[in-house]
C-alpha cells in the first residue's frame, strides 16, 4: 500500500517564550491551559498553511516528550536524577537526563494519558489527526535503580510488562476516538545499535543486549494489540537521542533490522538518517513490502537548512531498498522533545517543514 502521507513530521514543536515562562512560573492552571489552546491553535494553522494533511499539537501541553506517561500515574519518586552522557557538534558532556526520577511503589494509574490533548486537536484539526506517545521500553532503564525499584519490582521485565496495560488502553481509546495516526516514539532501540549501550544493557542492566531487544519488541507488539484496524496509522519513531539539539547514541540500523522491521506490528517506520550517525540505507531491505518509511532526512537539531537538491537524491537512494511508493520525508526528530526545545528558532524550525512539503510535492507531486 502506498504512503498515505509524503510530508510528515515527528510531533513536537518548539515552545514560544511566553509558554515556557509561564510553565516555569508553575502559572495558575486556567491561565496556563488557555495560553497553551492559543498557541496549539497556532501551531495547527502554520500546518495547514505549509500544506500538511497531518496535524499536531506540537506537544505544547508537555514538558517532554514522555511527560504524559509520568503526569499520569503515581509509583515515580522525580527526585532522583540518572547521568547520562550527550553528544554535541563539538563533542560529549556528562549531565542529568531529561526526565529523573525513581520507581518506588507500583505504578497506578490516576488519568488518561493523551486524551485531554486529543479531544482539543481533533475539535480544531483541519485534518488527519497525529498522537504520539512514548514506548513502554523507554521507562525502565531511567527510571529502575537497583536497590530501591527491585522492592516493588523484582526486575526490569516485571516492571515493563506492569505498563502494558495502560499504553495498550491508551492507543486503543485514541484509535476508537479517532485517531488517524498513532505514533510511538522509542529512542531506546538505539542501545542495540550502539555498543557503548550494548555494554550498558549487558553490564549496568544486568540484561543480555539480545534477549532485551527480543522483549523490546514484544512489550511494543503487546501495546498495538487490537488497534490495526482500516484508515489507521501505526507508526514507530526511531532515533539516537533529541535533547537541546544531543544525542547520546550512533551506529546504523544494521544489527537490529532484520528482527526490529520483520517483526514490530506496525504500519511505518519513521527512521533517523540526517547524519552519519545513522549509517546506510542498506538495512531498509528487511521492511516489509507495503509498509512505509518515512526519512528522516532533515535535522531537527541543526539550524542549517538542507539542499531540496540533497534530500531528493537521498529519495532516490533509498528507493533502492523500499519502493518510492512506500517512502515519505520528515525531520529526523521533533524540534522539542524537552520544552526547552533544540537550538534553533521557530522560523528556521517553519523553514525546514515547509521544506518537507516542497520536497514531497518535487518527489510525489503530492504531501
């Protein structure tokens, strides 16, 4: 089946100033909620006026891409913060990560997760609505700390598969909603390709790097169980890090493609290949016939604009592994996937998605 959609984008957006102060200032709620309705309107018309046919909120209502899961449930301790180690453009720096926190009680749930932000962009959509929502896989290795998590928990896997049920519950109700695309974002499969983060899987988890790859997979298959249905996108996000323009993980997609593309249940693949750092367009030969891969050709974290001359030629390359048919074109990442955002402006951040709609219509003659 051909791509429903040629230009595409990951999701979030890059927060004005007056929201970022606001949510700083911990702003009275009503005030807060409507500043955040001004803007998410906003940020849905520039989309339609780019030419989108998918919409988003931006992730306005977030302070981070994962922030819905935690502001939904009780069983986190946020004060415990986990090193980790960022790359930048003139090398690495050790600092917190973005979300700390600790397991310290079973995880239950208090609130929906996504549906105050659906219900808004739906009522105010011109068209297809985009959810995104973090992989269960993203919460155990920031958030499990021997010693502490293993009272409630005896292992990763305990934890993990105590979560299913509640992103499970959370896709199918956007799916019964409406929801025409629901997109998992999981950088954490970027530990099995990078073999510093194999090492950290092996030696600090405790894990086997293969045998946590394998229920990686089965934990996201488990949560998309019973949402397939026509009309309906099922998408998963793959990259090496997204915050204030880092990434902390590199290596292609060579030792994961195979299992990951024959194997995750899902409709596309929306792929990191902005840089080197992603390696070839060799593994896309495991995709699927009929499935999409959206190229993530544009960087989300670099100010520079690309070449529409480039991105074409990588089009071209890629066709080489997956039919044109099956391809779109996006940024590598979102603009913010921490509210702070990466280290460009809104402008350039516009520039660069009304480039993956010129693009799209010079490749597809369509978006």
């Amino acid at each position: 089946m051909p791509a429903r959609y040629r230009a595409d984008h990951i999701g979030s957006l890059l927060r004005p100033a007056d929201l970022l102060q606001a949510r700083n200032a911990s702003s009275d709620t009503v005030q807060l909620r409507a500043l955040e309705d001004k803007h998410i309107l906003r940020v849905i018309a520039r989309q339609k006026d780019l030419g989108f046919k998918i919409f988003t909120d931006g992730e306005l209502r977030r302070n981070n891409f994962m922030s819905d899961f935690n502001d939904a449930v009780e069983g986190i301790d946020e004060g415990v913060a986990v090193a980790r180690t960022w790359q930048t453009g003139t090398g690495p720096s050790s600092r917190p990560s973005m979300v700390p926190g600790t397991i310290v009680a079973k995880i239950k749930q208090k609130r929906r997760l996504t549906g105050h932000e659906f219900v808004f962009v739906k009522q105010h959509s011109p068209g297809d609505v985009k959810v995104t929502l973090p992989t269960a896989n993203q919460f155990p290795a920031i958030y499990y700390k021997k010693g502490i998590s293993d009272k409630v928990y005896p292992t990763y896997s305990d934890f993990l598969w105590d979560i299913v049920p509640i992103f499970k519950a959370e896709i199918q109700a956007l799916v019964d909603e409406g929801a025409q695309y629901v997109q998992i974002d999981a950088p954490r499969y970027s530990y099995y390709i990078d073999p510093k983060w194999r090492s950290y899987v092996k030696n600090e988890m405790g894990l086997d790097p293969d045998q946590a790859l394998d229920e990686a997979i089965n934990i996201d298959n488990a949560c998309l169980e019973g949402a397939q249905r026509a009309g309906v996108i099922l998408a998963i996000h793959l990259c090496r890090g997204n915050n204030r323009s880092q990434w902390y993980a590199e290596g292609g997609y060579d030792a994961i493609a195979e299992k990951l593309f024959g194997r995750l249940n899902v409709d596309a693949f929306l792929l990191e290949y902005e840089s080197e750092r992603a390696g070839t367009f060799e593994p896309l030969r495991f995709v699927p016939r009929g499935k999409t891969v959206v190229l993530g050709l544009l960087s989300s974290k670099l100010a520079d604009i690309e070449s529409p001359d480039h991105l074409a030629r990588r089009i071209d390359e890629a066709s080489k592994y997956v039919p044109l048919e099956n391809l779109a074109l996006s940024p590598q990442c979102g603009f913010a996937s921490t509210m702070e955002g990466n280290l460009l402006t809104e402008d350039q951040q516009w520039q660069k998605l009304g480039l993956v709609v010129e693009t799209a219509r010079k490749v597809w003659s369509t978006v």
